[in-house]
C-alpha cells in the first residue's frame, strides 16, 4: 500500500501577515514556515496505511530550500521518502504546480496520492483535484474517513449537512479534512531515524518540464490587501443584560435589518 | 459567440441560493461584456429559476446526481456548445469539487472563494481571500475560459424577471470511476456556517462545551448557524464543521454575534468580511471589539439568554 503525500508550506498560523514592497506577495522577513495544517492530516493517514499495511509513505514538495524542512518534519513522523522539487513555485499558479506534482507522481509507485484540503497559504483548494485530472484518477475531497484495501478506496466526502460514501478503484487522489485523524508528533526515535533518509533533490529538468511550462500562468496576481481597518464601531456597557439587549436587537433590526 | 455559464444546482425544486447569486454576477458580468448568461443544470426544473435570475438558454444533461467525472463531462459539453468566455459556480461542495477539475481538463484558470468580480480590459478579475482572510489578493485570470468559484453570500440574488430559459439538451459521457454509495445525513440538520446569513458563534468564555446550548438557542430563535471558535473545537465542544476562521471556513455572514470570543488573528481573519457584527465578551481590551460595529462589555452568561429571549419577542410581532 503505497502513498504520496504532497505537503505544502504555509506561514506559521501566528503571523501577522505584511504586504511586501511589490504590493503582490507577502512580506516573508521572519516568517517561521510550517506544515499546512490540513497536509498534517493527509500525512497522518498514509502512515497509519503503511502501519496496517505496509509500503512506502513518500512525501512530495515543490518549492525553495525552506521546503526540505517541512520534508524533514514528515519523514520524523513516519514518512518513508522524501522528493524535494527545488523551484520557485511562488510566481507558479495551481494549474502550473499541479503540473509538476504530476509529473513527479507518475515516477514514484503509489496506490493513493493525498493532499491537504486546502492550503492554508493561498488557500486554492485547488492542486489535489488538478493533478487528479491531469492524471485521470478518481478524487474524493474533503475527507473525514478512509479504508483502503485490495485495489478499491471507500471514504466519506463531507458535504452540506451530510457526508457521502463514495467508493473509487485505487489509483485515487484524496484531499484531507481536519477530523480525518489526530496527526501523531514526531518521536525522537522518528527525528533521529529522519536524518538517515536522503530527501531526492530534483529540479523541473528532471521531469522534462521548463520553467515556462510552470509559470505560464493563467491566474496572475494583481495585487495584495490587508482587510480594511474597521472604524465607527461602538461599545457599550452590558452591566444591565435587559438594556443591553434591547439596545443589540435594536442594532440588529435596524442597521442589519435581520429581524 | 461568447457567454457567461454559470454551473446551477437544484434542491427541493428550486435553484439552490448559491446558484442564485453566481447568475446574480454573472448577469451583470455578461451585461457589461455584450454577451448572453446561460446556465448549466442536470434538471429541467432549474429552467424556470435560471430564467428569472437573466439566463437565455439552460444547458440540461441527464446526468444524474452529483458525481465529479460525469459532471465534468457534462460541463465541458456545455462550455464548448456555449462558447463560454467565464464560467461560475456557486462555491457548495460540488462546486468547489468541479472547479478545479474542469480548469485542469480545460487548461483554464481559476479564481476559488471570490467575493469580487468585474470583467476588466478584456479579463476576468478578482478578489479572495488568503491566509485564511489574513490579506485578500486581486488576481486577474487570462485565457478562456476564466472560471471562478463564488463565496456563499458576497453577491446579492436578485431577480431580473426574465421568461424561463430555453432548454437546450446536451449528451455527455457517463463512465466514472468513483460510485456514491450512501448518503449519511447529519441527524442535526443544523444549518451550515458556509450557507447561512446570520451566524452567533462560541468561543472559550463559554467555559465548558455544555454551555454552547446558550449559543444554539439564540441562533435557533435568530435563524442563524451556530459558529465556534477554533479553541473550542480543539477542546472537543463542538464539531469542526462549526469552525470559524483558520483551518475553518471564512464566512461572510449579513450578521455575526460573537459571544466569549477573544478574537485571535486566526479566528478574525475568517469572519472580518460579516457585513454586521455583535461581540459580547466581558473583557473591554478583547481583540475582537476592534471589528465589532457593537461591542457590548458585558458577561455573556445574562446577555445571551436576554437577546434570546428579546429576539423572540422581536420575532412575535
């Protein structure tokens, strides 16, 4: 039973997030970087596959040298292998990283290829079905439970007020949903076994992929905004809870008009 | 000749809200470029609907319930005998699971959760949110078509009168690989943060889970969904579904009341575009006064149960 997992790096969810100089990227001085938290749960699952199952768990990353970290911190959970495409996938777009995914995918032996539902980065929700297209594989997304066993993968896809059962003949991409599972931490017998794994280092050439294949992009950034700063809120004093609310039913009537 | 096509769904006979309002934007977005709105549903009843909200014409496949290649199939169809330049979908799940995979089929892009949308020098632009709210970046989307996916709530539904839309029968392949089993609904049928248009959420003033009841029977008396905080969710209070915010859903709800919610960073990013918001929260320096347009310093444990029983009385009359 072998697994792909795609990781994504994200800012630390504490940042404070900056615009920088251009007006269309973030200001990364002093950003501490992490796992997506949503790949934490895709990771989780495709180790406890291999513990039931064996196989291999090999962790994907596409990205500057920072990415080698978050690979690092996979295989001290219970990754197997590591490929690290070295790039800029900052200027790519998810079609264009999509792309790349793909084409290393298709050069390392997996039965399900797992993402997070989202990266809390860009927050696209768009890479895990992209490369289940470019691949022609079945997807089930934002999922909330897996078994996988003989050539077939059975998962809930959460849904509005209802969760689907969906049946699909493995290859299959799955995207992850929090509640998938309670992602372990890395044990120090784990960061130690980690550091014995050479992560495979590749650029796009490997691949047969040049940078324009990537950054041709179709989605491009226009510019980056900070939410506005909010003005002419007002407080008041909730000592009394029968004036108070009065005061925010009358709020609610007559400026949101939702009653 | 180019159109604007905009993916419907249909639930208890009627066009689901989300699809409303993409025809809603997708309307204006076809009336400034010149061009038609059409409309894509695998259900004939969706015809009257896609017709009072400006579509000419409704693309119907037999396709069935919900499945992500069939659909894909089915849309592909469409966008080619539409000569769609844009496409919409309403961000639901099936939206958001059809996106993606129609652009990569396509080698189309696409703009996920906007709240923003203009046809612009001859291209599709807009607005979403990133670091889950944290900043909203403008992207403008080049090729055709330019597909995008839209936030449940950013874009009015408004109607335009038009007569139903001409059917117009489309065939498309019908194998998959992946089989829906069972559906199991949620025993709750409570109404979901991603849909509604009041929210009143829970954050860790409430002290311990039980006391989301507080919370429930004041979105139950206003109509709205019940929201929480990420602190609660990760005590085991309440369902992640109820999330608000990072590694949640961002929302942008008409209202939000926000009872014993601090306001981290991560929870503010997901709800700051609410067009009306309440904090209730007994520390006056809280976070989440900064965003409130009322604040009330106060202790939630009287405020609460007051406001829920003077909507009721707001609601009698």
């Amino acid at each position: 039973m072998n697994s792909v997992v795609c990781i994504a790096q994200v800012p630390d969810t504490e940042t404070r997030i900056k615009i920088g100089g251009d007006g269309r990227h973030i200001d990364e001085t002093g950003i501490k970087y992490i796992v997506s938290p949503f790949d934490e749960y895709a990771l989780e699952e495709a180790i406890r596959l291999k513990e039931k199952q064996g196989g291999d768990v090999t962790v994907l990353g596409f990205g500057p040298d920072r990415v080698q970290q978050a690979l690092r911190e996979s295989l001290a959970r219970g990754a197997t292998k590591a490929v690290h495409v070295n790039g800029d996938s900052g200027e790519a777009d998810s079609l264009g990283i999509a792309k790349v995914l793909a084409a290393v995918i298709r050069t390392v032996p997996h039965d399900l290829v797992f993402f997070g539902k989202q990266g809390v980065g860009t927050d696209n929700s768009l890479v895990g079905p992209m490369v289940a297209e470019l691949l022609g594989y079945p997807q089930i997304n934002v999922v909330t439970h897996l078994e996988a066993a003989e050539g077939k993968v059975t998962a809930y896809r959460e849904i509005e007020g209802a969760e689907e059962v969906i049946e699909a003949a493995m290859p299959a991409i799955i995207t992850a949903q929090k509640g998938l599972n309670e992602p372990r931490y890395a044990s120090l017998k784990g960061i130690m076994a980690a550091k014995k794994i050479v992560i495979e280092t590749k650029s796009l050439a490997d691949f047969g992929l040049a940078d324009s294949d990537v950054l041709n992009q179709r989605v491009t950034v226009v510019s980056l905004e900070l939410p506005p700063e909010k003005t002419g809120g007002r407080k008041i004093d909730g000592a009394d809870p029968a004036a108070a609310a009065k005061e925010i039913v009358r709020y609610i009537k007559e400026e949101a008009k939702a009653l | 000749m180019p159109a604007v096509l905009v993916f419907c769904e249909v639930q208890d006979n009627k066009l689901k809200k989300a699809s409303r309002e993409a025809l809603s934007i997708g309307r204006k977005l076809a009336e400034g470029a010149g061009v038609d709105l059409v409309a894509f549903a695998t259900d004939r009843a969706a015809a009257g609907d896609a017709g009072r909200y400006g579509a000419k014409r409704l693309y119907v496949a037999g396709t069935g319930s919900y499945n992500t290649e069939t659909y894909t199939a089915a849309m592909q169809a469409a966008i080619e005998r539409a000569s769609a330049s844009v496409v919409l979908l309403g961000g639901t799940s099936n939206g958001r699971d059809l996106a993606p995979r129609l652009a990569a089929r396509l080698n189309a892009g696409v703009a996920s959760d906007v709240d923003r949308l203009e046809w612009t020098g001859g291209k599709l632009r807009a607005r979403r949110p990133v670091y889950s709210g944290k900043a909203f970046a403008t992207v403008e989307i080049i090729g055709t078509p330019a597909i995008a996916t839209t936030r449940i709530n950013a874009f009015p539904a408004e109607e335009s009168g038009g007569a139903a839309a001409e059917i117009v029968e489309i065939e498309a392949p019908l194998d998959s690989k992946t089989k829906v089993v069972e559906t199991k609904v949620a025993e709750s049928g409570e109404l979901s943060i991603a849909e509604a248009d009041i929210i009143v959420s829970g954050g860790r003033g409430l002290k311990e889970g039980a006391n989301f009841s507080l919370i429930r029977d004041l979105a139950h008396a206003i109509g709205g969904a019940v929201g929480a905080s990420r602190a609660t969710v990760d005590a085991g209070w309440i369902d992640h579904q109820h999330q608000v915010g990072q590694t949640g859903r961002v929302v942008s709800p008409n209202l939000y009341i926000a009872a014993g919610v601090s306001g981290a960073i991560q929870h503010l990013a997901g709800m700051s575009t609410s067009k009306h918001i309440v904090a209730i929260n007994k520390d006056p320096e809280a976070p989440i006064f900064r965003i409130a347009d009322l604040g009330v310093v106060g202790d939630l444990f009287t405020i609460v149960p007051a406001l829920t029983e003077e909507v009721k009385k707001a609601k009698a009359h």
